[in-house]
C-alpha cells in the first residue's frame, strides 16, 4: 500500500516538504512519517500537523488538498511515484534525478529547477521558470522530462542544458533565455524574445513567433526527428495532428551574440 | 563571564617565547595572559592537547565593497553552504566568499582570532568598517589602497615627497586603516584610461603622470617608515600571474633597500619563463632573496586546488583572466583610487598552470629558512578559502601525504619544480610560527601570536592527532580576549572583536590642498569621505613604531 496524505489544516504561510519524497520515505509507516519535521515559515512543524497520514512508504506517495501552499516536494527525488492530486506550490522536484512527479492540478514557479533525470507531469497549468537554473547558476535543467499540458510563465528551461520541455499550451516571455542545449516544445504560442542568449539546442513552437533580430532565417525543411520526438508526445497526452507530424517548419538560427548553435523551429502550414 | 581561566598539563607552543612543546599551565585573567592565579582558581585539564596562540591571518578579503560584490556575484555558493546559526552564534552562508558573520565563526572554528583584510579602497572604508563590525569573534584591521592614488601620484611626479607624506598620513587617518596596500602600483591608472594598456616593467614609466611602479614603491617605503606604521607596505607586485615575473618580484624587493617590506602572495609573483608562454618555477630565486634579506617579509598565497573566487584591484588582471573562464566577472573602477576585478575560478589538479602554482607555493613553504619571515595565507579567496588552511598544514607537516598529493597533479608541472626533492617537514612549532607568532610579529601587535604574561587571551587549544588537517580542522577550545567562544568542538559565546588601526602623525593643512583635487574629481562630498570617530565600536590604534 503506498502512502496517503491529506491536507487537514491549510498552512498560513509555505510549507517546506522537501522530505515527502517517495525515497525518503520508503519504509516509514504512517506514525512516523506524521513525525517528521519540516519548516512553516520560520517555525519547525510536524507533518502530522497538517496532514492526515495513512499507509506505509513504499516508493509511492498520493497527496490531497490544496497543496498551492507547500513547496519543495520531492526535492532531490530519486526514484518512486509522487502523485498531487490538486494544485502544488513553487519548487517542485528541486535537482530531481529520477522517479515521477504527477500533479492533476496547476503548478506554481520553479517546477524542476537544475532537474537531472526523471519526470514530471503537470496536466493544468504552470508559472515562471520551469526547468530553469537558480539565480547564479550556471546551468539549468541537465536532464529528464517535463510535461505542462496547459499553460506556462515566463524564462521556461532558463540556462537549460539537456533534457525536454513541453508545453502543451502558450508559454510566456524568454523561453529557453539562455539555453545551452536540450530541446523545449511548444505546442501553443510563444511570447517575445525567445531563444535570447542561447548557445545551442532546439525551441519548436507551433505558431508564428517574434524573433529577435540577432536569429538570422536559414530555410524551410522537414526536420526528421519531429516526427519521432511528436509521435513520442502523442503517447503521453499531448495533442498533435498529423499535419505537425509531417509538416514543413522554418528554421532560424541564434543567438548570434553567442554562440548561434541553436535554432528555433517554427510550423508553417 | 568567566574573568579567570587555567589551563593545566597542555603542550604549548609559543615560539615568540622560545617555548617549544613544553608541559606549562596557561593562567588567563580579565582577557589578558598572566603568571600565575591562586590556587583554588578551578582548572581544566590540557593533557594530550597543544597550546598555541590563537592565528593571525596577515593577508586575507573578508570585507568591504569587492567582497560584497563577490558575494552578489555567487548566489549559487551560498545555496550550497549554508551556516547555520546555533543558541550562541548568528546564521549566515558560506562557498569562498562566506558572509560577515559566517566568515567570524568559521575563522573562530580554525582558531584564527585576529584576521586582516587585504585591500581596501578609501573610498570604501566606511563600508568596510561598518562589515567589520559585523564580523564576530575576531580582531581585525585593513589595508588601504594607495597604489594607484592619481593624488597621490601627481604628488610624486612633482618632486613634493614632504606633502606625499603628510597625505599618506592623512590617509591612514581619514579612513583608520593599518597601513598602506600597493597593488600593481602605477597599473591600475593606465588601464583604466585605455583598454589593454598595464605597465609590464618596474621601471617603466606611465604616459599619464610620467612615473613608474619603482617611484611609486620607494616612495611608499620611505613614507611608511617615516610615518612609523606598524607595517611595512603591503606590496602586491606588478606582472602577478605573468610568466617572467620573478624579475620583477626580485627588482621590487630590491627597491627596499634595508627598509621593511612586505610583499602579498610571493607565490603569484615567483614565475619563470617568457610573458605569454607557459610558466616555469623560480622559488629557489625568490626563497633564496627573501632567505637572505632580513628586512622582507612575505605571505605565500598558497594555490589549493577546488574553488576560489579571484578578486583583486589589479583590474587588468582579472579582465585578463576573464578570457580563460568565459563566466561571470565583474569590473569596477574606484574613483581616482584604483581598480577592481572579481570571477569565480577553480583551481584543477590536471592543469598545468594550476599545479604548477600549487607545487611553487609549497617550494616557498619548503625552501624558506627562517619561517618568521615566510608566513601562511592562500589569499583568500584567490588562492583558495581560509578553510583549505588545515590542509595546508597537513601537506607541510606530512611529507607522505604530500607525496600522495603530489602524485595526483600534472606530472609536467611538477617537473618544472624541485618540490619531490624536497623532504622538510613543518614541526607543530613552525607552524605556529607561520600562522601565529611571525604574522604578530609582521604587524606588530605586541600582544598577539604568543603567551607570556600580558598578552591577549587569544588562544586555541587543539586535540594531539597524528592527522594534522583533523586536527587543525577543528580545535577543542577557542578563547578570544579571555571569553571561551569555543568549548568542546562547539561555541559557547559570542563575541565581537574590535579593529586594530594606526594613527600617525600627520599635518592637517594638508586637507585643503587635497579637498580642492576631491572636490573636482570625486563623485561623494569631501565631509561624506573617510571613516568619522563615531562609526568605530570597540577598536585600539596600534602605536608608532621606530625603525
């Protein structure tokens, strides 16, 4: 049986669960992992204080309730299943390398910050900075996947070096601001400046983008991969007609004031 | 508080008083070392421990605006390290450039308790007080910038030495600095007023005001002496870090003639081999010069491989390093005072150049002959954080650990060195002569870096342990003026340390030939500049010395 919390007092202010991870809590029955301590606001708390606990850890966690509050789940997860079964706050899956986070609801900022492997699946929405590097680091997001079937903020994978982002719905300013590598979807429309100071890697979007004036046009061409990284996509939910599978996309290359490895991709019907 | 504390069956090393592992009681009253107390007076027993003076660090960044703008420039170390706070001490967070409070504690935990800060810009120094006192545990004191002084300077190129020094005087005074830091003197102007523009020779002379580094080096260690500072100019030579600036190192040392000086970081400065092309050891030269030149002392700068955080006022020289790394780098100008350069950089075993500078730092270590004058320092944070400081211990003491150590460098480095020849190994006694009793000495505070009665009741007491970075890594007790700060492994106390300074003589007309100069050129009122009286807390003005 895996492990079920419910939420029976909302916190005033966050809740810091960094330990409700499904390997940090594997082999600790419900009593104990009531007893766990963590942070709300500048005092020290008991999970039980907030959550009703049931269940023994065995690699996977359910949540309930309105989670909007709690931040840094599954921080530094390994391995397991972590399933919110409403909305969740900011810093989800902090430098994760493994296991699956799934969240029914919406997503606060930071989802995946410096992510090294693993998934994570957020079916509404999302805020700023998805798979994006902390202020200072050098490098975002080195790997792993995250899936955002709605909507998403500004500087999603922000300094990102490896892995895939995919935006089912519009993303806002500075996508992939910075990138190193990897590759970002998105399927809705991209607000302006995006790709700005990125060195290498792939930004497709589905609709008519502003480019910055340091991307320069190369051509119009049917990149092979679409087709297998789409058809990948459509397995996990994401909607994507044949025509995007087979059709042709203009390729831009930048940002020219770096390196101009990367490229955007944009669908041209 | 405790007013009295006694110390029973401890090992002390003191060497400023000869006293070299002996088995002596250590009796401390009202903050100060004294001879004996009454013998009801409880003790703690020291068997097994060692006794030494608490540490002295003679060259380290700690505080102040570059500092602050290092610690701006790496929110990702502070991310990574976080300190803690505990029932006695504040929070704070750590990586190369800790902040204030982090940086007093974790000097406290290496039993260091008086530290000095290395470069300080005047315009600066009120910042730099105010992060001082903000620094527990230690006493403290800095360095001013007066290297790239255009005032300054001007002064000189006229011929008029008489009002150079009485606004040198003025200087000190105006800011309650310790003495005068050089860094690349007469480069930093230059550079600033053209792109790529340093001075490369100690002789060459600045298209700007028409003297070179040499005018400017003399003139300060004429000056220094006759204003009785209690230390001699803090020199960071011209051409650090350039391959063949051993000759300039050696030529700076020369121009000291009998006079006292201190040169910063002689490892950076003790390099072989043509400008631009790879760099060879030349630490025989410059330990043999410092060897047998008894008016110089120097500190080492150990290289330590893992990350550090370059920061320097040599300007050019951090725009030039910022091309090996291609990260993130800031560069500042000070006003009509100097330069400023700062970009987080890692030191890797594999690289040539930085092994190279490792295996030099240790030849000095191992080729100096009166440790007295050759002192302990990484530079930190260039050369690596105060915290590699057991290591460093550990590699001098422990000459089968260096051989190890030395075995995972590039082998081409360390065949450009004598260092696999060299067998010495640092006794428990040099060492607190390197990282106590000589840095004391250095600067003159009388009361510091040993314990005979009436000196200060900075002491630290370690565990005896076969592995010295252990044992240096973490002493039993630290006792700062008297007040137990560390009992048992963990603090007991805090405690804020006051700022040590000087305050020669000086004549204040001098003030209004310089306030018309500040008053065209600087961007802050004349009134605003300098630290007032009122912003020092607890501090001490070190007395003139005669030479």
């Amino acid at each position: 049986m895996s492990l079920e919390l419910s939420m029976h007092t909302r916190p005033q202010v966050p809740l810091e669960a960094e330990l409700l991870g499904p390997d940090k809590t594997l082999g600790l029955d419900s009593k104990a992992v009531s007893g766990l301590q963590i942070q709300h606001g500048n005092e020290q708390v008991t999970v039980g204080d907030f959550f009703k606990v049931k269940g023994k850890g065995e690699g996977a966690i359910h949540l309930e309730g309105d989670l909007a509050r709690v931040k840094l789940l599954g921080s530094g997860m390994t391995t397991g299943k972590l399933h919110i079964h409403g909305d969740v706050g900011e810093h989800l899956g902090v430098g994760m390398s493994g296991g699956e986070i799934t969240v029914d609801g919406n997503a606060g900022d930071w989802v995946g910050p410096e992510m090294a492997g693993g998934r994570i699946v957020i079916k509404g929405n999302a805020k700023h900075l998805a798979g994006s590097a902390y202020r200072g680091s050098a490098a975002g997001m080195l790997g792993g996947e995250i899936f955002i079937h709605g909507h998403a903020k500004n500087e999603i994978g922000h300094g990102m070096r490896n892995g895939l982002i995919v935006i089912g719905g519009n993303a806002g300013d500075f996508t992939g601001v910075n990138m190193l590598a990897g590759t970002i979807v998105v399927l809705g429309e991209m607000g302006i400046r995006s790709g700005a100071g990125m060195k290498r890697g792939s930004i497709i979007t589905m609709n008519p983008a502003e480019m910055l004036p340091t991307f320069s046009y190369d051509c119009i061409y049917h990149p092979v991969y679409l087709r297998l990284l789409f058809r990948a996509l459509r397995t996990q939910g994401f909607n994507i007609s044949d025509a995007k599978l087979t059709g042709k996309y203009q390729r831009w290359s930048g940002d020219s004031v770096e390196l101009n490895k990367g490229e955007i991709l944009v669908f041209t019907p | 508080m405790a007013s009295t504390l006694r110390f029973v069956n401890g090992r002390v090393y003191d060497p400023a008083n000869n006293i070299d592992g002996e088995v002596r009681d250590i009796c401390i009253k009202n903050g100060k070392v004294v001879d004996s107390l009454p013998d009801d007076t409880p003790s703690i027993d020291a068997s097994g421990m060692v006794i030494m003076p608490g540490g002295v660090d003679i060259h380290s960044h700690i505080a102040g605006p570059k500092v602050n703008l290092a610690r701006k420039l790496q929110p990702e170390d502070h991310r990574h390290d976080p300190h803690p706070g505990t029932n006695f001490t504040r929070s704070g967070s750590g990586g190369t450039v800790p902040s204030t409070f982090a940086t007093g504690y974790r000097y406290a935990t290496l039993g260091y308790t008086t530290v000095m800060e290395a470069a300080v810009t005047p315009i600066g120094a009120l910042h730099t007080v105010e992060e001082l006192h903000d620094t527990p545990v230690i006493d403290k004191g800095f360095y001013l910038l007066l290297g790239n002084n255009i005032y300054l300077q001007t002064l000189l190129k006229e011929g008029r030495h008489d009002e150079f020094k009485q606004a040198v005087g003025w200087w000190i005074n105006k800011t309650k600095a310790y003495t005068a830091k050089l860094v690349n003197p007469g480069g930093d102007e230059p550079w600033k007023g053209k792109r790529n523009s340093n001075v490369t020779d100690i002789d060459e002379k600045s298209d700007l005001l028409n003297i070179s580094p040499r005018d400017v080096i003399e003139a300060f260690v004429k000056t220094v002496n006759e204003l009785g500072l209690p230390h001699p100019p803090h020199i960071h030579c011209n051409n650090l870090g350039h391959s063949g600036n051993y000759k300039t190192t050696l030529e700076t040392m020369k121009t000291a003639g009998d006079l006292r000086m201190h040169l910063a970081h002689i490892q950076f400065h003790s390099y072989g081999g043509e400008p631009g092309k790879n760099p060879d050891s030349k630490a025989v030269e410059i330990a043999e010069y410092v060897n047998t030149h008894p008016n110089i002392t120097c500190d080492v700068g150990q290289v330590m491989f893992g990350k550090s955080t370059i920061m320097t006022a040599d300007a050019p020289l951090a725009y030039l390093l910022r091309g090996f790394k291609k990260g993130k780098w800031v560069n500042a100008d000070a006003e009509c005072e100097s330069g400023c350069g700062i970009l987080p950089f890692s030191y890797q075993e594999h690289v040539f150049t930085h092994a190279l500078q490792w295996a030099i730092g240790l030849e000095l270590f191992l080729l100096s002959e009166d440790p007295w004058r050759i002192m302990l320092s990484t530079d930190h944070p260039n050369g690596g954080s105060f915290m590699s400081y057991p290591k460093l211990i550990r590699l001098l003491m422990d000459k089968e650990f260096r051989k190890e150590e030395i075995g995972k460098v590039n082998q081409k480095a360390i065949a450009k060195t004598n260092l696999p020849s060299l067998d010495r190994e640092y006794t428990l006694n040099e060492i607190a002569i390197i990282s106590r009793a000589a840095p004391a000495r250095a600067l003159n505070l009388k009361h510091k870096g040993q314990l005979g009665p009436g000196a200060d009741a900075d002491i630290t007491i370690y565990d005896d342990q076969e592995d010295k970075e252990m044992m240096f890594n973490a002493p039993r007790y630290v006792i700062k003026s008297g007040e137990m700060v560390i009992e048992d492994h963990e603090f007991r106390n805090d405690y804020y340390g006051k700022i040590l300074h000087s305050a020669p003589e000086f004549d204040e007309e001098i003030s209004e030939d310089i306030r018309p100069f500040f008053e065209k050129y600087y961007s802050i009122e004349f009134e605003n500049y300098g630290v007032a009286d009122h912003y020092l807390h607890e501090h001490e003005i070190i007395p003139r010395v005669s030479s």
